[in-house]
C-alpha cells in the first residue's frame, strides 16, 4: 500500500523534529495516541450495539461462545430433543 522504507521514515521524522521541534513532537503523539484509542472504544461500542440489536432482532440471546454447547432444544442440525 505504501511504500515507505527505512530512509524515507528518517527523512520525514527529521523534517518533523525541525519543524516542530523536539518538545512538541511527544505531546503530539500522546494526543494522536488518545484520539486513536477514542476512535477504537467508540468502533467497538457501535459493534456491540449493532450486535446487540441483530440479536434482538432475531429473537435470540447473545451468542454462545466458541467453547460452549448448544442446548439441546435448539441443535444446530435441524432435530429437536427426544
């Protein structure tokens, strides 16, 4: 996608440490690093909104995880218990 190498790295963290000096450059990664894990809790509060809604939707509790069983009423091959 990009094609960023080791030199071309170098040459634009170096233009950013003399344009915006040394002191500056920590404070502008810690804000990028806050609104980055901002973006991430709110992409993961509308996933599990969205998820929430589809269950409701569709009559069903939350999602069994990987390791449990289904019940046995609702079996995934179709046959009910007994």
């Amino acid at each position: 996608m990009f094609d960023i190498g080791p030199e071309k790295l170098l040459i634009v963290l170096g233009l950013a440490l003399i344009i915006f000096g040394p002191g500056k450059i920590p404070e502008m990664a810690k804000s990028m690093g806050k609104g980055l894990r901002e973006f991430r809790k709110a992409q993961s509060d509308i996933r599990e909104e969205l998820v929430g809604h589809f269950n409701e939707t569709n009559g069903s509790g939350p999602a069994p995880d990987a390791g449990t069983k289904a019940p046995e009423e609702h079996r995934q091959d179709g046959q009910e218990k007994g």
